[in-house]
C-alpha cells in the first residue's frame, strides 16, 4: 500500500507541476492580451478609459483560483510521498533466541507489520487462537517487549 501511495503522490506531484506551468503561461498571455486592449482603448480618444475591457475581466481572478489548486494538489502529492509515522516508528531489535517459538511468530508479525497491529490481525496472521494471543502478547508486554492500547472494541499492539 505505501508503494501505491508513493506512486500516486509522484504521479500527483508531477501533474501539479505541470499544470502550475500551463497556468503560469496562461496568466503570462493573458497579461500580455490585457495590457494591450488597455493600451489600445487608453490611446483611443473616442473611448472612454473607464469601460477598458480588460479591467472587467475576471481572468485574474480565475488564474488565481488555478494557482491556488494546483499548489493544494501539490501539497497533497507532497504529502502523500513524504514518510508516515509508522515508517520514522523505530522499535527496539530484541534478542530473539530467549523467545519461545510463538513469542517469535508474533514477534515477527508486528516487525512485518511496521511495529503495529490490531490484535484480532495478530489472531488471523499467526494462525492462533483468541486465548493462546492473549497468553502470549501477556508474557511479551511483562518482558517489556510491546504495550496493548484499547482503541474501542480491539486492542492495538506496538512494539516498543
């Protein structure tokens, strides 16, 4: 999943970039246009300057609003390629050889999971039982190897 994510936040990033160029030109363009309808009107003696065409235009405004989405859609692709908190989590490697054999499977499957997991995954991930989890994950917390927290109805467990 984080894969995907990060691929989604450079695919994000880049069209972001792209269309931060495509409006930049098109605010450039239509400066240029405006600057000259102004010109021409301001020369002009036969037409009153307050009816200038390119002072009524809402174009501005629009470019504005364009910028101002392609920088959140930057933000965001920015965002989403940058790391989570689970990938920065570190946990601290512990001496496996003083683990029992199901201390070590769920051992393993929180360091696969990135230090987390709720604890009905733990159940469905390691093949055991609701109790012999439970047994398991009490022992590991007394050795200080991981904490539950109550999230609602389950248990979320870190390693520390």
């Amino acid at each position: 999943m984080p894969t995907n994510q990060r691929s989604a936040g450079y695919l994000i990033v880049s069209l972001s970039v792209v269309l931060l160029i495509i409006v930049a030109l098109i605010k450039v363009s239509s400066d240029h246009r405006e600057a000259l309808i102004c010109e021409a009107v301001h020369v002009t003696p036969s037409l009153n300057p307050s009816i200038c065409p390119a002072h009524r235009s809402v174009v501005s405004w629009l470019t504005i609003a364009a910028f101002g989405v392609s920088f959140l859609f930057l933000g965001s692709g920015v965002y989403m390629i940058s790391p989570t908190e689970a990938k920065k989590r570190q946990f601290k490697e512990i001496d496996t050889s003083s683990l029992d054999d199901e201390e070590k499977k769920v051992y393993e499957a929180l360091k696969k999971g990135g230090g987390s997991a709720y604890q009905g995954d733990l159940i469905k991930g390691t093949s055991m039982s609701k109790v012999q989890i439970s047994r398991v994950l009490d022992k590991m917390e007394t050795k200080g190897i991981l904490e539950r927290r109550r999230r609602g109805m389950a248990n979320i467990v870190f390693l520390k």
